[in-house]
C-alpha cells in the first residue's frame, strides 16, 4: 500500500483487543482502590476452578478455549492459586491493630462522652483501649470471662493482682521443683546407697563362697595327704612285715639246714648277758640251746646274742 508524500499519512485504528485490555486495567484499578479486588479474585477463582474441574473430566471446553485435560488442570491449579490469595487479601484487610481499632465510628464516637459513662458496657476484643485526653479506658475480662470496659485503676489492679498471681504461682512452681529435685537427690541418693550394700553384700557372698571352697579343697588335700600317708605307712609297715617273714623264713632254713651238733653239756649252763655267751664262744644260742633265755633274746626271735 502507497501515499503520495504530500498528503497527510492515514490514521492507524486501534485494535478492539487493546481496548478492553485498557478497559480491563481500568476497572482493576478501581476495583483495588475501592477494596473490592479481595472478592472480585474469590469470585473468578472459584468460577475458573469450576471450568478447570469441568474440563479435566470433559477433556476440553471448546467455548471456554481449554482444549484438552491438561490446560484444564492448570487452569483448576491457577484458580486455586488465585482463591486463596483473594482469601488471603480479604482477611489481611478484615484485621487491625489496638491502635487502629478505635477508629471504628461506634467507638469515634463513644470519644466525645466521658469515659466513665461507659464503665461496665461490653466490649469486643481485650485490647481495645479507649483513650480520652490523659484517661484511659480498657476492655477486660470481668470474673465471669465477659469483656467489659473498666477504668485505669480497676485495669491497674487488675494487671498487679494479675502480675502477683504469676510471681505466687511462680513461687509454687519453683518450690515444686525444688521439692521434687530434692526427693529425686534423696531417692538417687537411697538407690545408689542399696546398689552400694548390695555389690557389698555380693562381694562379701563372693568371699565366703571362695572361702568355703578354698577351706573344702585343704581339708580334701589333708585328708588325701592323711590317706596318703596313711597308705605308704601301711605300705613300709607290710614291707617290714615282709622283710620280718622273709628273715624268719631264712633263719628257719638256715637252721633248718644247720647240722645238729649234739653236745653233752651241763643242762644247768647260765650266762649273765650276751657279753659272757660271746667271750665263752656260745654266741648265737637258738632256742633250746643250753644258756639260751629270753633275757637275752630282746628281739624275740628265738636267737640270741646274734
């Protein structure tokens, strides 16, 4: 398309799109100057969650361009989204501090009059304070847990009254613990003193056992050592008897074996001791001999002076 360079250029038409874009900035700013923006984004979240929900099971919306299952979902999610921050917005601007409170109309009002008119009249929240040049009314809780409006004095007693109540109770709770500390040192204390007389009592049960073992096994050793000795002694002893029985036997064989020598002496041959057989040549003299007698057989052998 051409123009002659001496005429004026055409104008260019606005696009309808951008005019109810422009419209739709308008309108959103007054909605947020005016404070119904809060409830304007409830409103379309909540439609839009319906479409979102409708498409999701649908698979599309064709008049509401949502083609498929998926863009329903993030419009459902988007909707969401845009809810809770309407929800949000709403109740951050439903709050206000103490301060703020005051300037309601009722209670702008309720500035005008003396406070003390409205001693004893219903409040609504326990920290509203209702302030008149250097006066103060404060919304309190009475006994029965009603909020009603009361002086300073009466909110100033009530705070110590309140502030003493705390210290008294913090008191008890201090005493409390320390009484319970003190039973939980007594009963620590208590236990470790029963383990104490118990591992003695343990170790003292140990010693007389071992004691007592060590006392059995030396009277089994004595009495084996007394059995022992016992034993060899009688061993020595049957050997003795042995060595006896055997010499016994030898000297009987011995004169048994001996040639009997008849010699005819005097019946009546007497020797003093065994010096007297020895220095007359008689020595050994058997039983029977002549001058044999058991004076001077002290082994009782029967052989004498050997």
């Amino acid at each position: 398309m051409t123009w002659d360079s001496n005429s004026a250029p055409p104008k260019r038409r606005v696009s309808k799109r951008w005019i109810w874009w422009g419209i739709a900035a308008v309108a959103l700013i007054l909605l947020v100057l005016s404070g119904a923006l809060p409830g304007l984004m409830i409103l379309v979240g909540i439609i839009a969650l319906i479409l979102g929900l409708v498409a999701l099971l649908a698979n599309g919306i064709k008049w509401a361009r949502i083609p498929n299952r998926k863009i329903g979902a993030g419009v459902a999610g988007a909707a969401l989204v845009l809810t809770f921050a309407g929800g949000a917005l709403s109740g951050t601007e439903g709050t206000g501090s103490p301060e703020t409170s005051l300037e309601e109309p009722a209670v702008a009002e309720t500035l005008q009059s003396d406070l003390a008119s409205f001693v004893g009249q219903p409040c609504e929240f326990d920290y509203q304070v209702m302030t008149q040049a250097d006066a103060n009314n404060y919304c309190d809780e009475d006994s029965t847990g009603t909020l009603l409006w009361v002086d300073q004095d009466t909110h100033d007693r009530a705070e110590a009254d309140l502030a003493a109540a705390r210290e008294v109770e913090a008191e008890k709770a201090a005493e409390a613990k320390m009484k319970s500390e003190e039973a939980a040192a007594v009963k620590a204390k208590e236990s470790a003193a029963a383990k104490k007389a118990e591992i003695a009592a343990e170790a003292k049960k140990k010693e007389e056992a071992a004691a007592s073992k060590a006392k059995a096994e030396a009277a089994a050793k004595a009495k084996a050592e007394r059995k022992a000795a016992d034993a060899q002694a009688a061993k020595v002893r049957e050997q003795e008897a042995a060595s006896a029985r055997a010499a016994q036997k030898a000297r009987e064989e011995q004169e048994t074996a001996k040639p009997k020598i008849q010699t005819f002496t005097d019946s009546n041959t007497y020797y003093a001791n065994c010096t007297a057989v020895r220095n007359a040549g008689a020595d050994p003299i058997y039983s029977g001999d002549p001058g044999y007698s058991r004076k001077l057989d002290r082994d009782g052998d029967g052989v004498a002076c050997e």
